[in-house]
C-alpha cells in the first residue's frame, strides 16, 4: 500500500498501491465496497473530494484518473 484516503465521516476508506487497483473498504465490516483498475502502472496516491463524491488516483504510468463514486464512472 502506498497512500489512503479516508472519508470525512470516517466510515470508509480508498486504498492504493502496487496491484494497479484502488480499494474503496467500509471500516465497520472491513469489505471492499468497489474496486477502480484501470492504471497500467503501480497507483503513487489517492484523495477523495466533494463532500466524499469523487476520488483521484495518480499512478507511476503519469496517468491521473477521477471517479465519480455516486455514478461508477471514470469521468477522466
């Protein structure tokens, strides 16, 4: 693992690291909620935005991918 990012409430959490997938867990039961996988690269780091909504990821392949967390989308 190489960065998390943690949501304001506190009750989930995005993972990343070297498998090219972010992790998006929920705390109370300790599941993954989603996974993100589309970096060819080791993900370097992450960081949720808009009132928990969107989440970045930046990758050593020098590609920056955003989701859109309500849509499943990547909106990059």
């Amino acid at each position: 693992m190489t960065d998390i990012a943690l949501t304001d409430d506190n009750a989930r959490f995005v993972s990343v690291g070297g498998d090219k997938v972010a992790f998006l867990w929920d705390i109370s039961t300790g599941n993954v909620i989603r996974r993100f996988g589309a970096h060819h690269s080791r993900i370097n780091c992450c960081a949720l935005g808009g009132e928990n909504a969107l989440l970045a990821t930046g990758g050593y392949d020098c590609e920056i991918k955003i989701w859109d967390l309500k849509d499943r989308k990547s909106v990059v």
